[in-house]
C-alpha cells in the first residue's frame, strides 16, 4: 500500500469518528405563518450546527 492510500485512508476513518461524535444541530427561532385563504403554513428558523453537511428541504 502506498502513502497516499494510507493518508486517504486515515483521512476517511478520522472523518468517521469526527462526524460519530459531532453535536446535533440547535435550531432556534421558529415562526411559523399560515398563508391566508389556506391551509399551507411557512415555517422560518435558524439553525446552528458544527459539521458542514446541511439538507436543503422544501
């Protein structure tokens, strides 16, 4: 095996461990708005996390 498989395979195993043990994500300010004449609901918040991996939902 050569060094560049062992650095990228230490570099995937410490990834593991990093997002195992990382802090879930805070989500604060929550308003929520129903549109008039329906019965949809906008909900707006803010959301605090310390990994870099965020899910867009509509």
């Amino acid at each position: 095996m050569t060094t560049s498989h062992l650095f990228t395979a230490a570099l995937a195993i410490l990834s593991t461990f990093a997002t195992a043990f990382a802090a879930d994500p805070v989500v604060s300010n929550l308003t929520p708005a129903q549109r008039p004449g329906t019965k949809l609901v906008d909900a707006t918040c803010g959301v605090t996390a310390t990994t870099f991996e965020l899910t867009h939902a509509e």
